[in-house]
C-alpha cells in the first residue's frame, strides 16, 4: 500500500484514477481544483507535507473542452507541473505518473500509435506542451532516481463526462426526442471507457514501468460507429444524421506496452463501455450529477 | 532602436551580446545574475515594468562548468523560463530569442548539424531542457503572435571565458612554463569567438528571423588543432602533451540560415580568434579582471 497524491482528483478521469487506487488499497490524498492552486509556487511545499506521498499521480491540466488544444495556459501548466515534480522529489517522492497524451503523436505518421517508433510531431499547443514536459521529466527523473512513467491518454469516455463531448451530446439530444448530427464522421478513434482509464493508471502507479505508455483499447472505432451505437442503444436511430465522409485521421494506440508491461487488459470494449454510458446519462447520471465524492483530502 | 531586455548580462556570451546590441543603437536593460532572480516569480512583473523592453534576449541558465549537463536546476530553469516568456508577452513584448544549444542534437547523427533535418536527441539533461523549452516557446510563441528565434549556440571561446575552459587552461599552464596536456584531442566542434557571437545573437535579435538558428562559423576545428594553435602563439610547443585519439564525434553547425537569413558572418576564423584571446590572456586578462562591466541595468 503506497500513499498517492492524485492531482486534477475531482475531473472526469480524476475520478476514476482515485476509485481505482482506493480499489488497490492505497490511501489517496485527493487534490481538487479549488483545494490547492498548484500555479501558485507557494502552495507546493505545504501541500508536500500535508500529503506525505510515496507516489504522484499528476492529471490536472487546463482543459477547457476545445479551447485547451491553443490555451496560452498550456505554458503555465508545463512550468507548474516542473515545479509540483521538483517539490514531489524534494519531498522524498519516489515514483511519478504524468498524465500525457496521444495528442503528442503525428497523427499522420501512423495508424497505430507506437510509443517508440512513431514520431513526436504534436499539432497543437496542448500537445506541444504535454510533449515538452513529458520529455523534460523523463530525462529529469531519470538524473534524479526518481521513477517516473508518462500515460498517453487516448480518447477517454463514460459517466461524469462533459455534455458537450461527443457520447453525452449525443445522448442528450436523442434522449430529449431531438435529431442529432454528426460531423467528421470517418475519424477513427481510439475511445477508452474511462473506468478502464482509470484502472489503467492505477495499475500504472503501482508498478514500476518507465517511460511513455499508451491508454487505450488498441481498437479503433469511427466517430460515425460511436453515434449509430448510442442511437441505436437508445432505439432512435432515426434522429441520428451523419454528414458525408471528409478526409480522415486514425488515432489508435498499441497497447502492447499497456497489456505486457503493465499487465492491464481493458474490461469494456466499445459496445458494452456506451451501454453503460448511455444507460446511466438515460438514468440522468448527468443532469443528478453528486457533489464530486473525489474532491478534496481524503484517506 | 529598440528596448531589449537581457538576461545572464554579465555571463561570458551576455556580456558581448550587450556590447554587440548596444552597437546597433540599441538601448539595454541587462539583467545580472545578483540583481533579479529570475527563479522567483514575484521578481516578473517588476523587472518587466522597469525593462518596459519590446524585445528579450535570454541568456540566463544554470552553467556550472561541467556539472550543467545533468544539474537538478536545469528544470528549475525550464520552469522560470516559461514564465519569464509569459510575462514579457503579458507587459507586451513582441520579439523575443531565446539562447538554445548544440546539445539539442543527437550529435551521432551528422556531422553538420540543420536546424531542420538534424534529429533532436538531446544526450544530457541540459540539452533535453533546452530542447524541451525552445520547442513550447516556438508553437506557444506563434499562438501569442510574438516573434520568436532560439539561438542554438554551438562552442563559444575567447576573452572573460572560465579558467577551467579549453582556450584558457591550455594557455594559463603554457605561460605558466606548465605541461598541458589534452585528452579528447580527435573531438571536432564549431568553436565560435565569443564576440562573433554575441554579435550574431545581435543580429537575430534585430531580424525577424523565427525557429531555430545555429550560431556558429560552419568549420569544425579538432581540440587538438585548437591546443597546438594556443601553443603555436605562445611558442611553447614543446609543452603541449596530446594523448592518443579516441572515438570521438564531430559537433559543427550548419550556417546557411544564419548566413542567408539573419545576414550573419563571423568576423575571426580560428587563427585570428584564438591569437586574439591569447593576447588578451596573456596581457592578464583574466587575472585582472575587471568588474563586469554590462552588469546592472544600464542603457
């Protein structure tokens, strides 16, 4: 049993991260947004001493849904997450997980992400930056002794998610009687529930792998196939349109490093993890949504 | 004429940057090591104020000699760069360049370093942060719309150099009646007199030139060449001792976007830089060393 700090607690994959480190029997010391300012340099050795934490598990990020692919804050996030690791170091931390993401790939280099072979050329700020400092810390840690692994998030989706995200907004509209339209339909994702996402950095955490390791399913669904799933789960597939096919990317991991290395094999595939999903937004698991029970300092 | 705001003024290559900024007509606010300190964030905002520059020169880093390459405090210094970065654009700065490295390069890869071609493959963690910094600040540069050059500085030799440098040990122990001896002899590198380059970050500072430049001469020189040139000068060949070649890499820049974009040609080849820094050495210039004259802010 370690004694993990968990960054970015109270978000979407935050959540499930913690479920699944308490499911291992760790203490988790949950840090919300509105609980500590990790931008705020000052904040950090408190915060150390407070969680006295073997292991870090750093999620928070700027993620305002579509603006964070540009957000200026993505700089600010980079230098504030050097700063939460060199404190975690000082502090006697022994081993780190960073939450990075499959936006650091060259989505035109591959179909399947390789986390060795497939070249780093990220399109956007946010992956620029998510880059940057994955690179930065795995070479830092590794002067430091500090063990350290970098998750590369693939496309994360289940309860609790954001309503303007694709399954829910999905859902919303055809649950309230409403047509629902898809655009770029063709792109091929890499959708992981996000409780196998959560298990999966939990494992993650526990073990002792080095490096960049994919989160994902290794299958690759159309954003087209999400929808008919959820129209069809819900019994309207007549209020589902899909726009014409453009040119499209596919996004989908190799989890060779996930199943092998971590030992971490997926328990939803596509079908089952939108059934779930569906059926607790149809039971108004979004609208009811509970104060976050992750939030805040807990044990 | 603009205001340029530069940081690690009284460093070696800070102080003739300064001298090289102030000949083109340009007023500086230079920024010594004990005057701010950069690594605390509340310094910012009122260097910034007081600077009022348009444009940053940014020299500052850790630079132990030898102990750089895998200082801890290279990611403190990525971490206060980045903010450096977000509060000159904040106070409204427009062009900022940024002092990158050669140690960016995977040096195994060729034997003419392009800023475009060459991989990056930093092998320290000196060249990993540099690397790492200077690509968020180019994709977060261009989304702020400010100009933005790193300056990969390749190897730097002449007057106010460290004791413990190549040009000046060899020198000091040669007029000291002293052996000196070289190990790594067969190494090549880009040796670039120190006011060559200060003037050519100058130059890129005064351009609109953005990404990555080299700032070297584009002739590599062996270590052993630059020892037998130091003793040839002092005709004091007989104390020269080179021990037998080992493996060993070549490190020289490409030049043709410092050449034909930012319109740059160094002035000293080898020969005439090396016999100017021995002069200057051998008239004591490192023993009587002045106080650093660009130190403190001045205009």
């Amino acid at each position: 049993m370690a004694r993990v700090l968990v960054t970015g607690a109270s978000g979407f994959v935050g959540r499930a991260a913690v479920g699944a480190l308490r499911l291992r029997g760790h203490e988790v010391h949950a840090v919300a947004r509105l609980e500590a300012d990790l931008l705020d340099p000052s904040a950090l050795e408190p915060l150390m001493r407070t969680a006295a934490a073997s292991h870090l598990l750093h999620l928070a990020w700027t993620t305002a849904h579509g603006a964070f692919w540009s957000d200026p804050a993505n700089l600010t996030w980079s230098a504030a997450t050097l700063r939460l690791f060199e404190a975690f170091a000082r502090a006697g931390g022994v081993r780190s997980v960073l939450a990075g993401s499959c936006a650091q790939y060259d989505w035109d280099a591959a179909d399947r992400a390789d986390e060795t072979t497939t070249p780093r050329r990220p399109a956007t700020l946010y992956g620029a930056a998510k880059e940057s400092t994955s690179r930065l810390l795995t070479v830092w840690s590794s002067s430091q002794g500090l063990s350290h692994a970098t998750a590369l998030l693939f496309f994360p989706y289940g309860p609790y998610d954001k309503d303007e995200r694709l399954v829910p907004s999905i859902a919303h509209d055809l649950l309230a009687g409403r047509a629902a339209t898809v655009r770029n339909g063709a792109e091929v994702r890499d959708f992981v529930h996000v409780d196998d996402c959560g298990s999966a950095l939990a494992a993650l955490v526990d073990g002792d792998v080095e490096g960049d390791v994919n989160i994902g399913t290794g299958h690759g669904s159309s954003i087209a196939e999400v929808a008919a799933t959820v129209a069809r789960i819900l019994g309207r597939e007549e209020l589902l349109r899909i726009d014409p096919p453009r040119a499209a990317t596919t996004v989908v991991a190799a989890v060779e490093r996930l199943r092998d290395e971590v030992g971490f094999v997926p328990r939803y595939d596509l079908e089952s993890g939108i059934r779930q999903t569906v059926e607790w937004l149809s039971e108004g698991g979004a609208g009811s949504r509970p104060a976050t029970p992750s939030a805040g300092a807990s044990r």
